[in-house]
C-alpha cells in the first residue's frame, strides 16, 4: 500500500550485453504472432533512453563477444509490478 503512489504507467529501456545465443532464443519465441514475453525477474530499468544505451554499449574488454541489446517495455496502464523509484 506504501507503494502505490509510485506504481509505474509508461516507457522504460534497460541496455545489455547478451550472447548470440540469449538473442536467438527471444528471436524464436516472438516467431509466433502475438507473442507475449514474460519476465520472471525485473531488474532496474531506466526513463532515459541514453542512460540504458550506456548499459548496452559498455564493455568489459575488447574480446568481449557478447552484443548490444536494449529492451523497451511498456506499461500501457498503471503496474504494480512497475515501481518508479525516483
């Protein structure tokens, strides 16, 4: 109940690093029309589009073979599962 002036209603983006093969698995799922993808952990997400950019675009090191992803969700209504902390 304390939360619930901050339950989220909008955009977030949250940038990566995942591997060819993490790709090719939400690839395959979103193959079927009007596929939904659930996340069973939600980790911290950003208003700020450059912000999560930063996250997908920031390597360890050189050899790093992993790729830029960055996710888009939206809340179209209000979420209790999306809290703003800011």
């Amino acid at each position: 109940p304390e939360l619930k002036e901050r339950y989220f209603q909008g955009r977030v983006y949250r940038g990566m690093r995942m591997s060819s093969e993490q790709i090719r698995v939400y690839q395959q799922a979103m193959k079927t029309p009007g596929t939904l993808l659930q996340t069973r952990s939600f980790s911290s997400t950003s208003i700020n589009r450059s912000i999560a950019e930063q996250f997908a675009f920031w390597k360890t090191d050189k050899t790093d073979p992993d790729l830029s992803v960055l996710f888009i969700f939206d809340f179209p209504e209000i979420c209790d599962q999306a809290i703003n902390l800011a």
